[in-house]
C-alpha cells in the first residue's frame, strides 16, 4: 500500500516506518525534522505539519491508502508553558492533515493519542476508553480535542478514523534529550554514572508500554474494518521508584535518586484497561516490563560503547 506516516523524526514513528517498510509497503515520510534512523528506499520529506498548502501538496502527490499520524508536541512541560504550539501542531493541524488525507483517497487515518495525559486523574485506575476525559495538561487536551475534530473529519468524508491512545511508550531508540520519556532519560545516565532525578515522591504511577507493542496496535488499527478509539496499555501501575529500581538493576548503577519537586500538569496514577483493543483489534501487550527495560538498557549501552 501507499502510505504516508508523519512524525518520523520521533521515537514510535521510527519503528512503526520499519515495521511497515519491511512490510514491503511504499512509505512516505511527513516531518520537520530528520529522522534519527533513516530507512533506506523509502522518502522523507521535511515540512512542518502546520504548513497547510505544503501539507495538502505532498499528501496530494502521495495519494496514501492509510495516514498513520503520529507527528505531536509531546512535552505535557511544554504544554504547560507553550499551550498555544500544542493547539497549533496538534489540534489544528491535525485536522488539516486528515481533510487533506481525505480528499486525497486515503481510506484510513490512524491518529496516536494519549492515553493517560486526556484523562487526568480518573477516579477509578485501571482508566478505559469509558472513562471520562478530564485533562489535566494542555497536551492531554489537545489530544482530546483533536480526537474530537477527527471524528468529525470522518463523518465529513467517509474516510475511518481510528485513535490508538497509548500510555507511557518506552523502548530503544527513545530520545533520552526531552522532557518525555523517563526510562530513556534513566538509562542513559545510568549508564554513564550520572545522577539521576526523581520528580516528586517517586510513588506516582504510570502504563509503561513497550513500543514495538504499541506499533501492532497501530498496524492492527489500520486493517480493522471500523474506526476504533482504544486505549493502549498492560494495565499495570508502575511507579518511577519501580521503573529506577528495574533500570538500576539493568544497569548496574549504585546511586541514590535525588528527589525533586513535582512538575506542572502531572498527574498521580494511572494504568490502562485494554479490553475493548482486544476486542476489535484483537490486541494484547506481548512484553513485560523487565524484558521491554532489557531490551532497552542492551541498546543504549551497545551505543555507549561506539
């Protein structure tokens, strides 16, 4: 199939464009920024996600089957000082994006959510996607809305919309320089002896999914008959004291987290229920927590070692 994936500068992008490439699919790259590990034989085009007429161009020359749309501001930080570039690059345009898909032919247009950011701090954890969304973050919101927009793109057009709605990706590859992603940010300063902090009291709990897991969600998401919204997830609460334990055993690091105080837009708990992604995918998580940290800490140390 002919399809376009956005984001793949990004950590889930960049093995979601693998997994299709290998797949034998023509895939076709959308982002600002080049992708950290390119895939030879496939194109990439660089343009900001909210150049409208750039965008309605390459999606017109591309004329994808399927949009996998993963290009976001992630930071649920920068959210909280920069609201404005969260609804400019995931609200708007995102909707943009997938009228453009839409009046290009496309038939299916996955969106990557969020799963835990969109619904605050749910009363009852395990959250599903019956749970209410309450965000507590301009990024959660901006996923919320955008979910929201989406749907009415799909009514619009005809086009299926599905929303794959993950909790906290982690795995190889991850971008340990941001604000998102505290297991690669852990294990690299592990791994050099650097000391590593904690925010907060190290007790709030999150989803910690293993990102090749959440690449079949979206694969599956793409071949299912209807547009689904599924939350992503092993529904399991892990806390950050857990996920430092887990690394500092990996790593083989001896030191003691320094403790912080909590940042802005955090919330306290939070796990997945992932029943209805088994029923209409007929998704479950493959791999644990340990083995996903293994698998992880082998890389980041394999390229420490270069």
């Amino acid at each position: 199939m002919r399809i376009l994936v956005t984001g793949t500068s990004g950590f889930i992008a960049g093995h979601l464009v693998r997994r299709l490439h290998s797949a034998g699919h023509e895939v076709t790259g959308l982002d600002v920024a080049e992708p950290r590990r390119p895939v030879e034989g496939w194109r990439d085009v660089r343009l900001d996600l909210r150049d409208d007429a750039g965008v309605s161009r390459v999606v017109a020359e591309v004329k994808p089957e399927v949009v996998f749309h993963l290009a976001a501001q992630a930071s649920v930080s920068v959210s909280m000082r920069e609201p404005r570039l969260d609804i400019e690059t995931n609200v708007i345009a995102s909707v943009m994006l997938a009228r453009a898909a839409a009046e290009a032919g496309a038939r299916r247009f996955v969106f990557t959510s969020s799963g835990g950011a969109m619904f605050g701090a749910p009363e009852i954890v395990p959250a599903n996607d019956d749970t209410p969304v309450e965000p507590r973050s301009f990024y959660g919101a901006s996923k919320a809305s955008a979910e929201k927009f989406l749907k009415i793109v799909e009514w619009e057009t005809g086009m299926t919309v599905a929303s794959v709605r993950p909790g906290n990706v982690y795995g190889p590859y991850q971008d340990p320089h941001g604000e998102a992603g505290v297991v690669a940010i852990f294990a690299e300063r592990m791994l050099r002896g650097e000391p590593v902090t904690i925010f907060g009291t190290g007790g709030d709990t999150r989803d910690y999914v293993y990102v090749e897991d959440v690449v079949e969600a979206q694969v599956r998401a793409s071949e299912a008959a209807t547009g689904e919204m599924c939350v992503v997830g092993t529904g399991l609460e892990t806390s950050t004291h857990k996920i430092f334990e887990v690394l500092a055993k990996h790593c083989a690091y001896e030191r003691a987290p320094i403790m912080a105080p909590p940042r802005a837009g955090d919330i306290p708990r939070m796990a997945m229920d992932t029943t209805r992604a088994r029923e209409v995918w007929g998704w479950t998580p493959q791999v644990s927590l340990d083995e996903g940290i293994a698998r992880t800490v082998e890389v980041f140390r394999a390229a420490a070692q270069k």
